[in-house]
C-alpha cells in the first residue's frame, strides 16, 4: 500500500515544481485520483502529461501497489482558467 504523501513524492520528484492533490479513492492505498499543475506540461498535449506523470510513478504502477490512477493535469494557466 502506498499513501497519498508518498504518491505526491514520487510525482515532485519528476516534476519539482508541481502542485499535486492526490485522493484515495476507495480508502485502500491502490485507486487515486491525482491533480497536478506544473508548468513542466506547457506545449504539450494531455497524453504526453500524462505520460510524465505515469513514468514519475511507474515502479509503483508496475508492482501493483498502485492499481489505478484517474488523472487531471494542468499548466498553471489552464488550472487558473479552470478555477476562476
């Protein structure tokens, strides 16, 4: 099982400058759904943000101990014009 902090941590580390949410979704340690804004996504398209985000959790992914992750990724823009 791995926390929210850690899944935040693994994605920081990828991404120094994001800003991640990360919610467990069924309370078990293996189904989140993961917000994150970072300026690293700027010019690109959203599967290759997610892309970003999928490899700086892979290990995770790869063992299982994250089952499913939902995703929503944003540029610092993007996320401002989507919650003004």
């Amino acid at each position: 099982m791995i926390s929210p902090d850690q899944v935040e941590a693994m994605i920081k580390a990828e991404l120094p400058d994001a800003k991640v949410q990360v919610q467990d979704l069924t309370g078990g340690g293996d189904h989140y759904q993961v917000t994150v804004v970072s300026s690293a996504f700027a010019g690109k398209g959203l599967v290759q943000q997610h892309q970003m985000v999928y490899g700086a959790v892979r290990q995770a992914m790869s063992s299982e101990a994250i089952h499913a992750l939902a995703l929503k990724t944003y540029t610092p823009e993007t996320w401002a014009a989507t919650t003004s």
